[in-house]
C-alpha cells in the first residue's frame, strides 16, 4: 500500500478549517448553556481575526492542511473534533469520528473526504468517539483516551482489537472537562501535563509506569492549561491575562496559568507563544479544538 502524502514528510503536519460557518445556534455543551443566545452570538469578524493569528503563526513553522467544506456545519472549525491519525502503523490510518451529536454527525463526511484525498485508509469505529481531543498518542502503540461525556470505551476496545494500539484509559465526568484535552496534554513521548484531580489513582499509577506527570492544579485546567498545541519546539497556548481587566474574577487565574506554563516550557527547554482566542469560547471550545496534529507534531520524541 502506498503510504500517505503526509506521511513522506518529516515537518510537522496539521489540519484547521476556517470558521466560516461557526454558529452557536445550538448549544451542544455546558459552557454554551450557561450563555444566553445573545451572549454567544458570534462576532463573525472577530472569530476570523483571532483564527488568523493562529494560522499565522503555525503555518510558519509546520505544513498546515485548510479542510475544505461548504455545508453549513456550525462546529467544523473545531478540527480536534474530527477524527486522529494513528502514526504508530506502519501504514498510518486516519480514524474519524462516530459523533454522539446529530448536530455534528455531517462533519464526518467532510473529514472521510479529505483524508481519502491524501491517500488515508479511513475508518469509523462502531462506538461514539469524538477524534484527537479525545485520544493523544504518547509513544510506539501507547495512546491515552478519554472517555465518558464524548467518547464511549468500547471505542478504546475495538481500537486496541483491531489496529494494535495500547489506550490508556482515562474517565472524564466533569461536564466543563468533557474532553480529554482539557485535562491532559503530551509534551513528548517521556511528560505529559494531566490534572491528576480528574484521574483515578489505578489510572494515574498505569501512566506513571510510561512517563512523567506534572500535575495540573484544576483551577487552570478549567482556564485551557491543557488545551495547548505543541508545534517542534514551540506551545501554542491561549492567556488573556492581557486583556482581562483586574477586577476580573478570572483574572488571578489566568495569571497562575501563565505562570505555570512558563515554568513548565523553561524546565524542557520549550518556547511558548499566547494567543486570545476568546470568541471560541461562546462555544465552549478553546485553542486546541481548533487545530488536529496529523503527523510529526511534536518534533523529535527521543532525548529531550
């Protein structure tokens, strides 16, 4: 079988899609339903505005796909979403989602489509799952999934059956944490940034027997510590401390989140650019949503 175009490639690859049919018309999580219809109403122009800035700056450093997509799809920007590509085969697979909302199930076409294009064997697991946001790979066949909100287990099962990946299991509950992504992220194949608090301990104990865990207080989590994209030796994460007021109730927050993002890039050597991506959270999402590392995103896996 020929390998995939993407996988030719030794820069790092992801996927984005501009929001230009984001709506919040209907509020499919708890931080949407906490909004009035007004409140969540999109500023179309800002949305693309802050989207922007991201792309810049992560189309200078890696290869970075559009989507293409005419329907009107209100969540499709939110990439993350969509499905993962699972690079421990020999033969990469693109997995794509099996999503729970009706209001969401037309985005898999969408994204069978593309990857086809690309030279991707697609598949769709028999079980709700809810893409990359829910399942990181760490090392060789060891990926950690969440499960519980988005996400059904029976997919990390059928996965591991199937297409010998080793899923570390981890239950989401919290319904602001309802991704996996908002609580974990892979700095490389030896750390990983989880908010151990969400984690039971048999979990916890299984991940510490492949790599370092920093633990993630779960006042940041909840603020988008986790939710980050690392590009080579670059975190792409979201800070408003820049532009909260300091009366703000958020404010502090955000300040120890930054904090604790500094620190943890110093400590392996990483640089960290911030972004405010504030218009996405009317939909409940935050910056990795808007981004799917398709290959080689973390740059070199080995001696860091």
């Amino acid at each position: 079988m020929t390998l995939p175009l993407t996988s030719r490639l030794s820069a790092p690859t992801f996927l984005m899609n501009p929001p230009l049919t984001l709506e919040t018309t209907i509020p499919n999580n708890r931080t949407m339903t906490l909004l009035s219809e007004d409140a969540r109403r999109i500023d179309a122009d800002r949305a693309m505005e802050q989207w922007m800035g991201l792309y810049r700056q992560l189309s200078q450093e890696a290869l970075v796909y559009l989507l293409p997509n005419h329907k009107p799809l209100q969540d499709i920007c939110f990439v993350s979403n969509l499905g993962v590509v699972l690079n421990h085969l020999e033969n990469p697979i693109a997995v794509i989602s099996n999503f729970k909302g009706v209001e969401r199930q037309g985005e898999s076409e969408v994204g069978r489509t593309f990857f086809r294009e690309l030279g991707y064997e697609v598949i769709t697991p028999p079980h709700v799952f809810e893409g990359e946001a829910e399942l990181k790979h760490l090392s060789g066949a060891v990926y950690i999934g969440g499960y519980g909100l988005r996400t059904e287990r029976e997919s990390h099962s059928w996965l591991d059956e199937n297409y010998n990946t080793e899923i570390i299991s981890i239950k989401l509950e919290d319904p602001h944490l309802y991704h996996l992504d908002c609580v974990l992220q892979v700095l490389n194949e030896k750390t990983i940034m989880l908010c151990t608090e969400v984690c039971e301990a048999s979990v916890l104990r299984e991940l510490e027997q492949h790599c370092a865990v920093i633990d993630v207080p779960l006042e940041i989590a909840y603020r988008g510590a986790t939710n980050n994209i690392r590009c080579g030796s670059t975190i792409m994460a979201e800070s408003q401390a820049d532009v909260l007021n300091r009366g703000d109730a958020n404010y502090l927050v955000e300040i120890r989140k930054r904090e604790f993002l500094q620190s943890v890039a110093e400590s392996h050597q990483l640089e960290l650019s911030f972004f405010n991506l504030d218009e996405f959270h009317k939909s409940g999402a935050m910056l990795s949503c808007l981004v799917m590392p398709i290959c080689n995103a973390h740059g070199p896996r080995t001696g860091e």
